[in-house]
C-alpha cells in the first residue's frame, strides 16, 4: 500500500507545475479573491458552492498562490483521502479490504481519463464525503453527540464543495434513521435525538455560508447562481439522451481502467457472499448507490463527476479481495488462506500504472495538456497572463472574452466583469441575453486596460441557435483596442507566440489555428 500511494505522489509531484485547466482557474481566481477580503460572486460569478473556493484559499495559505502549490495541495488531499478509505476499509472487514480500498482510489483518482489529475471540486468533495464515512462508522457504534454531529458536518461541508453530494447526504440521514428505529431498547426520544443532531450538523455548513454571504452582500448573485440558473443548466440536456451519453461515459472510463473497475464490480456481487459483511451490507450498497446518483444531475456526466464515485468502488474492491481470501479459505481443506487474490490484485494495479506511465513519468506537463485538453489554450494561457502581468500596474482591470478565468488567477489581475466563463451565454436558457447584456455593461463601464478575446469553440460551446450578440458588440467595440499579442495553437505541438503590436503587426491579425488574442486599450498601449 505505501509503495503504491509513493508512486502516486511521484507522478504528481512531477506534475506539480501542469497547466491550471478552466475549473482550477476559476476556484484559484476565486480563492484568491477571498484571501484578499473580497467575497465569492463579487467578481467572479458560477453557479458552484463556495466550499472549494475556501478550500482553495487554504491551500494557496498554506503552500502559496501558484499552480504548483495547488497541485501539491490536491496531492495530500487524495492521500488523505486514501488513508481514511484504508482505516474504513479495515473497520468494515480487515487489512486486505483496507489496503484494497486506499490503493484503488490512490491510483484511480490520479487517471486522466477522469481529469484526476487537477484539482476539481469532486477531489474535495470525496474527502469530505469519505471523512464523514469514518465518524459516522463509529456514531454507528456510539452515537453521542461527539460522533454524530461531526459526521454530519461533514456532509454538510461536502455539500459546499459539491452540490451533488447532497445525494449522500440524503442517504446518510436515511441510514441514521434507520439505525436508531431498529434499537427497539432505547426508548424513542432516546432513538430519534441523534438523528435530530445528525441533521443539524449536515445543515449547519450552509446556513453559516448563506449568512455570511448575506453579511457580505452578495447573498442575491449566490441565489441566481446556485439556484435560479443552476435549475436551467440542469435541463438543457433533453433526458431522452441520458442513457447514450452515460452509456458512451462508462465506456470510456472504464476503458481507460479497466481492471480496477473489474475488481469493485466483482465486489459488488461478492458483498452477498460474505457473511463479515451482514450488518453492513445495506449500509454499504446504500452508500454505492447515492455515489453513483451523484453523476446524474443534468445528464452531463462529465469526466471528473465520476472522482466522486471513487470511495464507493474502492471499498468495493476492498470488499472483491477480502472476500476472495475468504471463500478461497473456506473452500480450501487444510490450507492456510490463500494469498492469490492479493497477488492477483497487485499484477493489475501494476497493469494500470504501467498503462498510465507514459502521462505520469515521461510526457511533459505541456504535452500531457495537449493529450488530454486538446486545443484548449491551457498552456497559452499561462504565457498570456504574464505578458498582462508585465506589462500593466497592479490595479489594472482585465476582461476575457471566452472562459479562461485562470488568467485572472495567473496575471493577479482583477476581472472587469463577473462572467469569468461565457459558457451559459451561449446555452438555450432564458437568462443567456440578459447575461451577454450585463458583460458588456460591465466592460464598457469599467474599460479595462486589457481584453482577452478566446479565438476557441471550446472556450464558448457556441450553438447553432447561440444568440450573437456579444460577438457582433465585440467587432465594433473592439475598435477602442489594439491588438498586442497572440497564441496561435497551429498544432498540437506547435503554438506560436506573438507579444507586442510591432510583431503582430507583421505576423498578420488572423488566428491560423485555435487560440488567444490580447487586446490593450488604446490610450495605453506600449508599443514595444
């Protein structure tokens, strides 16, 4: 198990330094703001929960306001992660099943194919989720108010850092519940006050958040981002293409590791077989359950939605090997308990990261960017932060056409606009007009000394029926601008960098592949 959770931390360590992709960019952006003093959906607007946003400003605290540093942060958040999952797994059935457990989701959070490679809100989220696993295993055996209401908190907490994991919070209140009307010897206010104290701290995180961003005055934006235009987002996609799309996702995922996904389906039968596991067992397939509901929301199932489901499938697999041992002890007359599953599990974690090797130890951060995000202007953004950095004062205002937002967070610049991704302007909802109305307000407002235009489809998702407002406000307005730079994404191993309007002048204005193109105003622009 050390040996594996080592190899881990070794590939993350080497890629300490990738790329801050969109939802890294937008929890450091935000992150960095409230360690400024200024409060989420001020100037960065999103319809997420504020707990990464904390989480973020902790890490940056604590390890400094770099993507290495939020990298190395996301590292021992997994670690801990798989380290509670061990001692859960132990708890719930022996050493096998822990070891099982924490090295699974130590290898399986760390895939590409599931994004896990950044920092996203699922990371954060099954932390919470699993640190509420553990103190509720032992309010199951003690239930004082010193073990429920911490269990509770915590998937109360998880929620801020996932909306979705409301979904295990519901299933943890109902297995409470369940608990204390099956101990018919207590009598029942006995019974049902832990309950009472479990909810309380499940609740409690997002009263205090709502009340101090009500201090703050920014409780109406959190309202229409969270709520009003969340409810939208989660009925674009038509639900008659939900079983297609999460068909072609489960496809994908469990093509990129598939042994590892193997082991927890087995276990998923096995959990039926194995008599250690009769207490727990409807707790367990309870948990599994709701974990895997937490991908349905909006039928997107995007890739990182499934790190939530991790914990779920590692105590399974957990569950496979123990259980594996155990019936071949059972079955075997006069023979010690055959260690074969054990070894039989090592050969396919070793299979996994030998087919992950060439991401983990060999690609460079750049060229895994490219493997993985395609076009996406992740590196560039990186190049185009620093030239706004170097060449504007500390209170200069930026503004960026697309949705880039860690070049707020890279530049140390503050937004012009609270729309740090142009995403929901491009959907089919009802606030789309209203939005790409209150962005252009806000730049023509405030001017800032630079725009960032994202020449990028990926950066917009722009639609066939997309109302084009902003784009055709964008052709004139741009007028009041020079342009000073681009990246210029040619090919995947190939962008071209072009800083200052003399040289852009004798590049030429056009973008000749995917990328990103800086504007300066005009009565600042420095022509060197």
């Amino acid at each position: 198990m050390v040996a594996v959770l080592v190899v881990v931390a070794i590939a993350r360590l080497r890629l300490l330094d990738f790329p801050l992709e969109r939802d890294e960019g937008e929890y450091a952006y935000a992150g960095q703001l409230m360690l400024q003093g200024i409060p989420p959906y001020q100037l960065a607007y999103n319809m997420k929960f504020p707990g990464t946003y904390a989480a973020y400003a902790v890490i940056m605290k604590l390890f400094g306001e770099t993507p290495a540093a939020i990298h190395f942060g996301v590292l021992c958040l997994t670690t801990l992660t798989a380290l509670m999952l061990f001692w859960l797994g132990k708890q719930i059935l022996d050493w096998t099943a822990g070891m099982v457990a924490a090295t699974s989701y130590a290898v399986m959070a760390a895939s590409p194919a599931m994004l896990g490679l950044a920092g996203h809100a699922t990371h954060f989220a099954a932390f919470f989720v699993t640190a509420g696993l553990c103190v509720m295993w032992k309010a199951r055996q003690n239930a004082s108010w010193l073990m429920v209401f911490p269990a509770g908190l915590l998937f109360g907490v998880g929620v801020l850092m996932k909306q979705h994991v409301a979904f295990i919070g519901l299933w943890a209140v109902m297995a409470f519940i369940v608990q204390m009307v099956r101990q018919n010897q207590l009598p029942l206010a006995r019974r049902f006050w832990p309950v009472t104290v479990f909810g309380a701290g499940m609740i409690l995180p997002f009263s205090v958040c709502c009340l101090i961003l009500w201090h703050a005055g920014v409780f109406e934006k959190f309202w229409f981002w969270t709520i009003d235009y969340a409810r939208q987002y989660e009925s674009v996609v038509p639900i008659d293409q939900a079983p297609r799309l999460f068909w072609e996702r489960l496809c994908r995922l469990a093509g990129a590791d598939p042994l590892l996904w193997l082991v927890a389906v087995i276990g998923l039968g096995l959990v039926w077989f194995d008599d250690r596991l009769q207490p727990a067992r409807l707790w367990l397939l309870g948990f599994c359950l709701m974990s895997a509901l937490t991908v349905v929301p909006g039928f997107y199932f995007r890739k990182h939605y499934f790190l939530l489901t991790l914990p779920a499938a590692a105590l399974l697999a957990g569950c496979a090997v123990s259980g594996a041992r155990r019936l071949w002890s059972q079955r075997a007359i006069n023979s010690r308990p055959g260690d074969w599953p054990v070894w039989c599990y090592a050969l396919m974690v070793a299979t996994t990261v030998m087919a992950k090797s060439d991401i983990w130890f060999v690609k460079t951060p750049v060229q895994i960017a490219r493997a993985i995000y395609g076009a996406d202007p992740l590196p560039e953004s990186e190049i185009i932060a620093q030239y706004i950095c170097s060449h504007s004062g500390p209170d200069a205002r930026v503004a960026v056409l697309g949705s880039e937002p860690e070049i707020y967070f890279l530049a140390h610049r503050h937004s012009a606009t609270g729309y740090i991704y142009t995403y929901a302007q491009m959907e089919p909802q009802p606030f789309a007009l209203k939005m790409q109305h209150e962005m252009i307000s806000d730049i023509e407002t405030r001017k800032p000394e630079f725009v960032v235009f994202a020449d990028n489809i990926m950066s917009w998702n722009r639609r066939p029926d997309s109302d084009p407002t902003i784009f055709n406000w964008w052709d004139s307005y741009q007028t009041n601008y020079t342009l000073v730079g681009m990246a210029d994404i040619i090919s995947p191993t190939q962008t071209v960098y072009v800083l200052g309007a003399k040289w852009v002048a004798r590049y030429g204005r056009d973008i000749h592949g995917s990328g990103l193109e800086i504007y300066q105003r005009k009565t600042t622009v420095n022509h060197h």
